[in-house]
C-alpha cells in the first residue's frame, strides 16, 4: 500500500514538473510601499510646484520567466494625462502643470507586460500643496463710514481674507504679513492687499472759510455812490450740510462803504472826491447761521485803493490859454546856450501819480535846439535852448518848424500831445561877398580901342537888402590900364589905354567885392595882350655885305618885333641872284651857301668872268603871321677860297679838306700832348709848392668877394592873399635875356598887397662885416704867376689877329695851353687861402 502510494506520488511529482515546464505565469510590479521612488507608484504622491519635464518616478517589476517587461500608463477616458512612461526603463516624466487647489490627485492604470501576460494596476497619485496662492479678501470693495467725531481707538471695520493654501501656507494674519510656504524648493509669503475706503463723515464744529483771499478793491474817479467794489465769498467749514452765511462790516469803512449781508458784495456809499483817504482797511465778517441762530464765524481784510484814472493827456498851454502852435521872430545865428524866451509854453497832465509823468521830445532839425526839462510830472514850464547856432541860418531857411511832443511814460495808453513851434528868422549881414573863382584869366588883343571889355567877374553876397549888395574896385600896380564897373563887374580897358603885347604882354592886380558894411573878399585878374601881327621883319641894312669861304656858310638875319609866334617867326627865301641858281638859303636860319657842286675857285671863275667874285642875292624875309609881312635885303657875297690863308697849318687843313679823318687824326693827337703836358706841369708845380711853401701867421680881415645880388619879386598863387603860397623869381627871370637881339617884355608881378603893421626896429641894428683872423701863403711863384698873366695878354692879342695870318691858329692853341695851366695854379693857390 505504501509502496503504491509512493508510486503514486512520484507519478503524480513527475507529472506536476512536466505540467510545471509546460505553463506560463505573468509579470508582476514590485510593491516597495509610500516614500519609494520605484515600483508599482502605490501611495505616491507629487508636489503641484513640480516642473514639466521632471523624471518624478520609475516603474519597476519582475516576470517569472525572467522574460523582458515593458511598461505603460493609461488614463481615465476624458481626463488629463498627466505623466508619460518610458516602456523599456519605467521611468516616469510629468508633462502637465499641476495644480492642487484645481484638483489634489490622479487616477492612473499603470502596466507591465511579458508580450505574452499584461498586468494592470490602479494607482492614485497624490498632489501635495506648495504656497502657489495668495490670500483673497472677502467683500470687497471695503467701504466705511465713519463720523468725524468718532472716538479714538473705537472699532470701526472688520476685513476678512481667506487662503487656499492649506498649513502655514493658507493661515491668514493682518496688520502684519500672511504665513508663508514653500514653493518650487524656496520658502515665499504671498500677500494680498485691499484698499479700505473710510469715508469721514462732516460734523457742525468748523468756522466759516474765505474764499480767494487776499481781497482788494479800486475806487476810481468815475465811480458813483452805489458802484460795485468788491465781492467777498466765505463757506461753511463743515461741508454736510453747509449752513447759510451772513456778511458784515465790523471796521474801516468810515461810512463810505457797505456790505450786501447775502452775497457779500461791498458797494460805495458816496462820490470818489468825497473820500478822505487813498487807502482803506474794512474788517469783514462772515458768520454761519443755523437753526439756533448765529454760531461760527470769520474775520478777514478787504484792502480799497482809491486809484487815479489815466484819462487825461497831456496839454500844452499859452498866455492865453490851451494852444497847440507857438511863433518866435528872432534874428539868426543867436548864441548857443541862449534861451528863447519869446516862447511861453506850459504843459500839463491832470492825471495824479505815474499817470501824469510824461517826457518831452523835440523833434526837427537835428542838434539845434533842445528842450528842458525832457521828464514832466503834472506840470512843468517849457524852456528851448539854443544848441547850434551855425544851423539858425537866415540863408539856408527863412524860418524853422519844429514839433513838441508830450508822451506819457509808464501808462499803457501812453497818451501824448503835440505843438507846432515856428521861429521866424530875420537877417543880419553875416556873410562876405564871395567871388565865383579864385582867380580869372582874360585875353584881349593888342591895339584894342580904350573902353574895349575884357573880363567880367562875379560875387554874390547871400545876406539880403543892402546886405547883399556888392560894389566893385580894382587896385594894384597892373591896374593902371583898366576900369572895372562898380556894380556890374564888368572890366574894361582905360579909354586913353594903348594896349601893346611888344612893351608888356602880361598884366595882373586883384579886384574887389565889398558890401555896404565894408565886408569883402579879393580875387585876381592875369590879362594877356594877345600879340597882333602889326610889325613886319626888318634887316639892319637894305645892302650888306658878306666874304663867304668856299664850303662855309655866311649868315643874314633879320628881326620880327611882334612878341608872340607865329607872328615873329621868319622864314627866308632868295627872291633873285646874279647868277642864278649859285646860292640855296636855309629857309629858319638865313644862312646862305654854295650849291653843293660848287667845291673850288676854278669852278667859281667858269661860272663868272669877273675876277672879284663879287655875286648879288636879293633875300627875302617874310613872318608866318595873319596877315603876313615881308621885307627884303640885297646882300653882297665876295666869294673867295680857304687856301688863301698862310701858314704851315692853314695849308695842311686845305691839303686834308678831301680827306676829314686825317685832320681829326691830328687835333686829337695834339690835344692828347697838351693834355699830358698840362698834368706834368701841374705836378711839378705842386710837388715844388708843397716843398718851398711856408705859412706866415698874419693877422687880416678876408672879405669875401660880394656875389651878385639878385632881387626877388612875389607872385602870389591864383586866387590867394596868402603869400605863404607865393613863388619867388630873380630879375634875370622877370627881365628876360638881355643877350637876345631884342628885349622881351617884362612878366607881368604880382600887385602890391595892403602894407602889412609896420615893425620899429633900432636904427642901430643894421648888418655889419665880421672880421676873421686867418693865415696867409707867402708863394715863391709870384712873379713867375705874374710871367703868366703877362703872356696871357700877349696871347689874347695874338688870337684877335688870327684871321689876318694863317698862323694864327697855332699860337691860339698854344695860348690856349698856357692859359689852362695859369688857371690851374691859380686854384690850386687859391686852395691855401680858404
């Protein structure tokens, strides 16, 4: 029985292993309990400040078979899903936000399957608060009523705030701060604030306030009795159920003012004049009137000025009364600084205060006159003062206009007047007659008959009546010919007067303007005697006689006594010669001379048979004046050669009249030995003197020799009585050329001004000699000096006969040597005097 039974058991071991090897069991999660982060997320539970993204958990579980899981997570349908599972590692993601006071937990159906077994569990995750909210107040808006009189420390109000948070994180406290949690790790407060509106509630216990004070008031001079000044406006202090006010005047107004009790209106009781001070303090008062009667009350001040009105501008007055223009006839050119005191002018402003200052503005020629005073108030007497007294000229302006103006200063309407001011000026002999020019220049010709015009001249005189009237005269010592007309000013020639431009061309003297008072003025006149051709040329001779050398020129001349060209400007011509055509003369110069053909003597005596030589030319000399005159002269010619003359050097000059440069060849090389003779002398002269030379001190007077003395004549400059512009000329230049054929006419001087104060001087003052005290030479060449002198005069004698002998030439060039020499010694003796 046992042994069956073991039998059995063994069969029924053997066949529960092979039932065992043949079946499959599911997976299964492991259950680690509350606070595990891994296993089948039994009790877990979350804080709602967890971020998306956080890992928060991981699956974990087991297959019997030791066969790979996966997980997985499912939700309600219709709910939110929350987490998100990673199927091979288990790990749990949250994706959602999280929010306990919305909802505090998830229901999830976690998985974990073999693939071939899937096992299921329902977990409940817990959401755990975190301090995310904060306090909320409850009926709000808070609002309160509280009466002003309330007592200090009553309870008037109670809030109530509430907190979803739970633990500290939703307890309330006031006054201080909330309880505070943690959130996302950190330990926040979150607050809440509400704004409580207490609403004071008015009480009677407030005086009366006014209204825009300071309070000012303007009485002006237009006001009447009963004009409006002021307003005055006060409300109750307490401001539910303000009571009515009542006004009144407790001071100040010394009965010239009273207050409307309702409206507070302060009105004048009288006219302006009336009115004693500009100044006025009234003392106002506003009390509450309420259901007992009277109860608070305010004082205030209302400050009235009695102030001018800007309606009156400013008024110029006469003697007579109000006036606007004002006339002076005064003489001109007063004096500057002097006061017109023909001019009575007052002005006025009736305003009172700033309103009647006012300037004063002369307005017209500028700088002439000025008025005082330039600032007014109220009233002033107007003064005019001369400035420039050169401007108040009678002949510029017969009289001068000029405005007064009155302009008001500090007033906004800037109120003015105006005057006419007119001066009538009356003239006075201020001015000297005044030529038109400086000077005149007139031409008049020669021969003209006595009385013929010659220049008129001008002067006006701007003063009027017999002021202005000029009256002229003519004085010098050219003004011996002419006459001028007293009024007219017209000069003319004396009727006796013979004008000749041959004795004197030029005449000058000054002419007079003057007034009836004696005042005048000078200018000068230069007449020129315009020459006329009156006078034909002339010979000395009607037959003269000349010896004319072969090759050289004779000259003729004749004489034109007119003074002026073209009238004494000659011009020759040969009118007839016998023979014809032998002579040509030079047409300016009358000089006369052989054709050029004409060369020799031989020539000479084929063209004439006569054995003298002796040719006539009939010559005319004719001027270039209008019309033209002419004269002419016979003129004997005795022609002979230059071979005629005797003497070694006469015949060398004929022998070399061919061939020119062999004389200069000659002349210079004979100059060039008297030039090195001359300097050889000179300096053996010199050496010798400086050795035999002694100086004798001697005591004399050395007078120097008197140099000519040339007079000077004045001539003043055009126009001008000044003789600082004169110009000074000798006699020679006054007098002209006294070499010429002729004498020219003199130049006309200046005419002889007023004789100047005369000066006393000394008799005794007169110019004397002043004695020097020099050395003198005593000279060992004296009479050698005197040899020289000696033949000098020898030599002089010997030039004069030099056209008698052809020698002559040579002993004047030796004299010639010897006298430079003599000159040269004598400077160089003369050099030891001075």
């Amino acid at each position: 029985m046992k042994s069956m039974r073991k039998k059995q058991i063994l069969i029924l071991l053997i066949a529960l292993c092979m039932s065992m090897a043949q079946s499959d069991f599911a997976p299964y999660f492991y259950d680690n309990g509350a606070g595990s982060s891994n296993g089948n997320m039994a009790l877990f539970s979350i804080s709602e400040d967890t971020s998306i993204g956080t890992h928060v958990y991981t699956l974990n579980g087991s297959d019997p078979e030791g066969e790979p899981v996966t997980y997985g997570m499912t939700f309600d349908k219709g709910s939110k899903e929350y987490f998100s599972v990673e199927p091979k590692s288990g790990n749990v993601t949250l994706i959602q936000t999280l929010d306990r006071e919305v909802q505090d937990e998830i229901i999830a159906f976690v998985t974990i399957t073999d693939g071939r077994n899937k096992v299921v569990e329902n977990v409940r995750v817990f959401i755990t608060d975190a301090n995310d909210e904060k306090p909320e107040f409850l009926n709000l808006p808070l609002i309160v009523d509280v009466p002003e009189d309330k007592a200090s420390g009553s309870s008037i109000y109670r809030v109530q705030a509430v907190d979803r948070d739970l633990g500290s994180g939703g307890s309330v406290s006031y006054y201080l701060q909330d309880g505070g949690g943690k959130y996302h790790g950190k330990y926040q407060v979150m607050t809440s604030t509400a704004i409580i509106t207490i609403n004071v509630l008015d009480t009677q216990d407030s005086p009366p306030v006014f209204v825009g004070t300071p309070y000012f008031g303007f009485v002006y001079e237009v006001s009447v009795p009963g004009s409006e000044i002021f307003t005055v406006f006060a409300k109750d202090g307490d401001q539910n159920n303000p009571n009515a006010m009542h006004y009144s005047i407790l001071s100040g107004s010394d009965g010239f003012f009273s207050i409307n009790s309702s409206s507070g209106c302060i009105s004048l009781t009288s006219f302006p004049v009336q009115l004693k001070n500009e100044l006025y303090e009234l003392k106002v008062k506003a009390a509450e009137v309420g259901p007992d009667g009277f109860s608070d009350y305010s004082v205030t001040t209302v400050t009235i000025r009695v102030v001018d009105l800007n309606n009156h501008p400013p008024t110029f007055y006469g003697e007579n009364g109000q006036q606007n223009r004002f006339e002076l006839t005064m003489y001109e050119h007063p004096p500057e600084g002097e006061i017109l005191r023909g001019l009575k002018i007052t002005v006025n402003d009736s305003d009172q205060g700033a309103n009647a200052k006012f300037r004063l503005l002369l307005v017209g020629p500028s700088r002439v006159l000025r008025v005082v005073p330039q600032t007014v108030l109220n009233e002033a007497q107007v003064t005019i003062i001369v400035e420039n007294s050169s401007a108040i000229d009678y002949e510029k302006y017969q009289f001068l206009t000029f405005k007064l103006l009155a302009v008001e200063i500090d007033t906004p309407e800037r109120f003015s007047a105006t005057a006419d001011i007119v001066i009538n000026l009356l003239d006075t002999n201020d001015n000297i007659p005044k030529f038109s020019s400086e000077f005149y220049i007139a031409r008049i010709p020669e021969n003209s008959p006595g009385g013929s015009n010659v220049v008129s001249v001008t002067a006006t005189d701007p003063d009027s009546g017999l002021w202005g009237a000029v009256k002229y005269s003519i004085y010098g010592s050219g003004a011996d010919l002419f006459l001028i007309h007293p009024t007219s000013g017209i000069i003319y020639t004396q009727p006796w007067a013979s004008l000749d431009a041959e004795v004197k061309s030029k005449y000058n003297f000054y002419v007079k303007a003057e007034d009836t008072e004696g005042k005048y003025s000078l200018a000068e006149v230069f007449v020129t005697v315009l020459d006329q051709n009156d006078h034909p040329p002339e010979f000395n001779q009607n037959f003269l006689e000349r010896t004319m050398i072969i090759g050289a020129p004779v000259k003729i001349e004749a004489v034109d006594e007119d003074a002026e060209e073209p009238n004494n400007l000659i011009e020759y011509s040969i009118m007839k010669a016998d023979p014809d055509n032998i002579f040509d003369i030079n047409t300016s110069t009358g000089e006369i001379k052989l054709k050029p053909y004409i060369k020799s003597m031989e020539i000479v005596q084929n063209i004439t048979k006569q054995k003298d030589c002796r040719w006539s030319v009939v010559v005319q000399a004719r001027d270039r004046g209008s019309p033209s005159f002419s004269t002419t002269a016979v003129v004997k010619i005795d022609i002979t050669e230059a071979n005629r003359l005797k003497g070694p050097m006469a015949a060398f000059l004929m022998q070399s009249r061919d061939n020119p440069m062999k004389a200069l060849g000659l002349a210079i090389s004979i100059i060039t030995v008297m030039v090195l003779v001359t300097v050889m002398i000179s300096t053996i002269i010199y050496f010798r003197n400086t050795k035999s030379n002694r100086i004798t001190p001697a005591r004399r007077i050395i007078r120097k020799r008197p140099k000519d003395q040339r007079s000077w004549t004045f001539r003043p400059w055009f126009g001008r009585s000044d003789q600082s512009f004169g110009k000074f000329f000798t006699d020679d230049e006054t007098s002209g050329n006294h070499s010429s054929l002729r004498a020219k006419p003199p130049a006309p001087s200046a005419p002889v001004l007023p004789p100047p104060p005369p000066v006393h001087s000394r008799p005794s003052e007169r110019l004397r000699s002043v004695p020097t005290v020099s050395g003198s030479m005593a000279s060992r060449n004296t009479s050698r000096s005197s040899s020289w002198k000696t033949s000098k005069n020898t030599d002089v004698a010997q030039r004069s006969g030099q056209n008698k002998d052809g020698s002559g030439i040579s002993s004047a060039l030796v004299s010639e040597l010897k006298m430079r020499i003599e000159q040269k010694i004598n400077e160089a003796n003369q050099g030891y005097y001075y």
